[in-house]
C-alpha cells in the first residue's frame, strides 16, 4: 500500500499540467482499516475541502509524510 501510494504522490509532484483540474485531490489520504472499512484521514485542517494546487502540492508531501510516520 506504501508503494502504491508514494507513486501516486510522486506523480503528483511530476506533473507538468493543472494539478487541481486534473487529480482533483484534497489535503487528505483514504486507506482502508484491518477490517476491510474505508478510513478518511485530513492532512490538515478541513483538509477534505481545500483541494491541492501546483502552489500547493510540496505542501501535500511535506504535511502527509508527517502524517504517515
């Protein structure tokens, strides 16, 4: 899952194009728990509702490896 999800964030951090119009991606990450049940985790504050833009995106990263460590 670590895998599949640092790919998905590098390529986010290579795309050339309009981050936001493209990935529509918000300030949080959703995994799914041992027991099978989908979990919604904010990066940041109301992280759900602020989708991350090229200005934004290092801030993702940088905020989502605290998170995840």
């Amino acid at each position: 899952m670590l895998q599949t999800l640092a790919q998905g964030l590098q390529g986010l951090l290579d795309y050339d194009g309009d981050v936001a119009d493209a990935f529509m991606q918000p300030f949080s990450i959703a995994v799914v728990d041992v027991f099978g049940v989908p979990q919604v985790h904010s990066l940041k504050e109301n992280g759900a509702e602020i989708i991350v833009t090229n200005d934004t995106r290092q801030v993702l990263l940088s905020v989502g490896h605290f998170e995840l460590s």
